[in-house]
C-alpha cells in the first residue's frame, strides 16, 4: 500500500467469533520469519490481546485521552499538546522480544471513543514505518470500518462462526469497507469453529456472500479444544504446539 512499510493485516468480526484468539496466531507465526519486527495492535475496547499473547496491558490510549484532557496538565517545557501526546503514544508501546504491543483501551466521558480513535489513527501513522508487519484486532462489529480506523490495510481477514448473523455481519463488514473506500488490499473470509459437516449445510450462503463480499479467499477452521484448554490454563498463543 501506498505511503507506509509495514505490511499490514486486520482481524474483524461479529464478537464471540474468535478473533483475537486468530489475530494472536497471526503475531506468532509471524515471530518466526527472519529480521521480523512486528507491531501488535489491540483496538478493540475490550483489551482481550494482550491476554492472549500473556502481556499485560501497562498503558492504554485511552490513559492518553484522560491525561491530556484534564484542566490543569503541565506539559513539559517546550512541548505543544501535539508533541506531548505523540511522546506518549511511543511511550505506551510495550515492547517484548517478538513483537511489539499498543493496546487501544477505553475512556470515559462525552465524546471520549472518537478522541481515542483519532489517537489510534495517529499511532498507526507515526509507528507503522517502523514495523515490518502491523497486525490489528479490531473492535468486535462493524463500528471500526464505520470510523475508519483501518483505513489503509494490505489484508482484512474477516471472521465469522457458521451462524446466519455472524455471516451476516461478515458481509455487510465487507460492504461497508467498499463503501467508505478504504484502502484494502485484498479480503478474506474465515469461518471458524466449524463441526465436521456443518459447512456443508450453509454452502450456498457462504458462496453468496463470498461472491456479494468481493472476498478473495474463503477458509474454514475447524474446533480446536487446544484452543479451549489454552484459555482454562491462561496460556498463551505461543504455547501452542
């Protein structure tokens, strides 16, 4: 894509479907090509990434938003608002051996997601170039397309279980990106959690809404109880054999 480096994917879908767990698997595989440097980005509010690749969350932009709106903050000498909120973001990237962590998070008060969105698109910006690849959960639904915070992505993986509203969302997901021209490389759906047959059953839906969603590739990933066990013992994505 135009303008950047890092090559970057992002992770969406209806919640519940099992897509930070996915976006996690990307980030560790990816740790294992040479000379990669990867940005993990968590912007979904819930802050479920870091949790799977076993990191906890130390600073969130949503601590950003609720520093530098207060009243009385004294910005170092020298420093404009702009320069000491981009001072911040690179602050609250926590960096590992594999990769590299921002975690998006929440604030409170009127007007507080979109101000936290901004700054999200602001750190994609400043940092991307920095990264051989970005690799983004998105918020659960369709509100990150809508504000697009993903605006700019080499390849939007969208999941979905096999019900009929989760498929649904997988496409209108699709729509709606087309729709406000985000920059998107390619898209894919991923059908996870399926029982053995059950694809069978919804064939035909899920070829529509491959054809009506301009999808590239279709997969389907079945049940993984190793996945289930991961979560009971709170192991991490990288404890997968």
């Amino acid at each position: 894509m135009d303008n950047k480096l890092g090559f970057s994917i992002a992770v969406a879908g209806k919640g519940g479907t099992g897509k930070t767990t996915i976006s996690g698997i990307i980030i560790a595989q990816l740790t294992y090509l040479p000379s990669s440097r990867i940005l993990a980005v968590d912007a979904d509010p819930s802050a479920n990434l870091g949790f799977v690749l076993k990191t906890p969350v130390e600073e969130t932009l949503g601590d950003i938003r609720e520093d530098t709106t207060k009243d009385m903050i004294n910005f170092p000498p020298g420093m404009t608002k702009s320069q000491y909120i981009e001072y911040r973001i690179n602050q609250s990237v926590q960096e590992y051996d594999r990769f590299d962590l921002l975690t998006m998070g929440r604030s409170e008060g009127p007007g507080c997601y979109c101000y936290v969105n901004r700054l999200l698109r602001t750190a994609l910006d400043t940092l991307s170039k920095n990264y051989s690849h970005v690799v983004m959960d998105c918020e659960a639904g369709m509100e990150h397309i809508s504000r697009r915070t993903s605006r700019e992505i080499d390849h939007l993986l969208v999941v979905s279980d096999l019900s009929l509203r989760g498929l649904d969302v997988a496409l209108r997901i699709s729509l709606l990106a087309d729709s406000l021209q985000n920059k998107i490389g390619s898209k894919h759906l991923i059908l996870n959690r399926c029982q053995s047959g059950n694809e069978n059953k919804l064939a035909e839906k899920i070829d529509d809404i491959v054809k009506h969603g301009e999808f590239k590739t279709k997969m389907f990933l079945q049940e993984d109880q190793s996945l289930l066990q991961m979560d009971v013992e709170g192991k991490s994505v990288f404890d997968l054999s």
